[in-house]
C-alpha cells in the first residue's frame, strides 16, 4: 500500500485551495505529480467528494490530451493522486519560452482542446474549470488537460441538461451558472473562450475588483474587444463563444461530432494548410 513517505518531495510546483501540487520521486527516481488535497479543508468547504469525483474520472477516461492518472492513496489527513509530471509546465508558461511560431503553437492547443472537450462531453463529463492553468503541454508541445476536482459526470450527459451547482474559477464561470439555470456541455465552451481571450490579453474578459462585480459584467457579456492585441480571427472566435445564451453559442449541441463549427472558423483555417 502507497504512503508519502515512500516518496521523496523535491518542491511544490502548484498552490490551491484545498491543497498543493509536489513534485516527487519514488524509489525508483521516477518524477510525478502529487496532487496533496487536505481532507479538514475538503470538509469545511463541505466538497468532501471533490477528490475522489476527480479519482474516479481519471481512473474511468484515457485520452491523448488529458493527464495520465498514475495512483491514488490516501491517509488520516490528505488525498494523494499521483499524475505524469510535465515539466514544460502550462500553456503561459510555455508562452513565455522562446519557441518559433506562437500564433500556431495556440492554434495547435486550442484544436487539441476541441477535440479534448468532444471526448469528455461524450463520455457523460463537463470539465467545468476550463483555464489556461489546467492547460498543461508535454515534451511534444501537446496539450494534457489536467485538474477534474470540479468536473461533473453523469450518464445523462450530453443528452440531457443538469441541475445546477456552482463550481470553477470565478472569471471563468459562465453566466448559466451564476443564474442558476440548467447545465450543458457549453459550460466547457465558455471557458474555452475566456482562455482564448487571456492567451493574447493577459486578463479574464469580464475580471473586475471582486467577484459579484465580475459575475454582473459576466452575465452582462460585456467585455473589451482589444483589436490591437487580439488578431481578428481570434477575436470572432471568442465573440462567438461568450454569448450569455448558452444556445447560441457556437458550437453548441455538437459535441456528439467534434464540434465542426468551431474547427471550420477562420482561426483554425491555418492548422489545415
């Protein structure tokens, strides 16, 4: 039976609310990612779940694109899932290296995300906290979507709209969710979006200085259309994502096919050359 003690802790490459992501080795010097989840702090946010909902998911799925779950163990104080460990980091973090075409390198990850979210949607799961953070690059420069803490799976998913709970990122959360309406699939397309527009500006759409300011522009779907950062495909893209009405969003009931209105868009156009 796996402990942390069989594991040699070098740093912590991640903070979180519920805990912190080590960096370790085991016996054999193998590197992994160690999500360490407190379990006091799971149950005073009374989300007591959260880790094994995440367990179980990783455990159920296998994709290109998605993290690689290694193991799982828990003791008297923590939850411990052991993940491949990429040591590019997320995608800003690689955004920041110097690597030669930046504009195609978001391109690339962003179609990798469509097809990413496909799989999910029709593997009955809703990501939920769709952000450049949860976006991590491998070795190969490809995307491995990582952190399903919020994720939410039900057989009925695609088929059927869910009652709502709130999860995610404050300045990631579509405005379905902060009105209490029905949840789809689109939720992740939101998200989708909002990352989009973060890669090239540097800031969430709708961030304000607290959160009920952020959720009023959120469900507003008021946000900058900065020209001059954003290239134009781009920022037809994002316009067409953040559209407060989840129906009309595009691409919306088309994750049954890979979602083809959104890789047919004129940001993509390049990626088939």
């Amino acid at each position: 039976m796996l402990s942390i003690s069989q594991f040699r802790v070098i740093k912590v490459v991640g903070e979180g609310g519920f805990g912190q992501i080590l960096l370790a080795k085991d016996q054999r010097d193998e590197l992994f990612a160690i999500k360490q989840t407190s379990k006091k702090k799971l149950f005073y946010a009374k989300k007591e779940n959260v880790s094994s909902i995440e367990n179980a998911i990783l455990s159920r799925i296998s994709f290109n694109y998605i993290v690689r779950k290694v193991f799982f163990f828990e003791d008297r104080h923590n939850y411990y899932l052991g993940l491949e460990y990429y040591h590019y980091g997320n995608i800003l973090k690689v955004l920041n290296r110097d690597i030669s075409d930046k504009n195609m390198f978001i391109k690339k990850i962003f179609a990798q995300l469509l097809e990413t979210l496909s799989f999910l949607h029709n593997n009955h799961v809703i990501h939920r906290d769709i952000k450049p953070e949860n976006m991590l690059v491998d070795d190969d420069y490809n995307l491995k979507l990582c952190d399903f803490g919020s994720a939410l799976y039900d057989d009925l998913i695609p088929l059927k709209s869910l009652p709502n709970s709130f999860a995610g990122t404050p300045d990631y959360i579509p405005p379905e969710v902060i009105g209490n309406e029905l949840l789809t699939p689109a939720i992740d397309l939101w998200g989708f979006g909002c990352s989009l527009y973060f890669i090239y500006t540097g800031i969430c759409p709708f961030h304000s200085e607290t959160n009920f300011r952020t959720f009023e522009q959120i469900k507003n779907g008021v946000f900058k259309k900065d020209m001059e950062i954003i290239p134009n495909s781009a920022l037809d893209l994002i316009t067409n994502l953040l559209i407060t009405d989840p129906t009309k969003r595009l691409g919306y009931g088309e994750w049954n096919n890979g979602y083809p209105s959104l890789l047919k868009h004129e940001f993509f156009v390049e990626l088939k050359k």
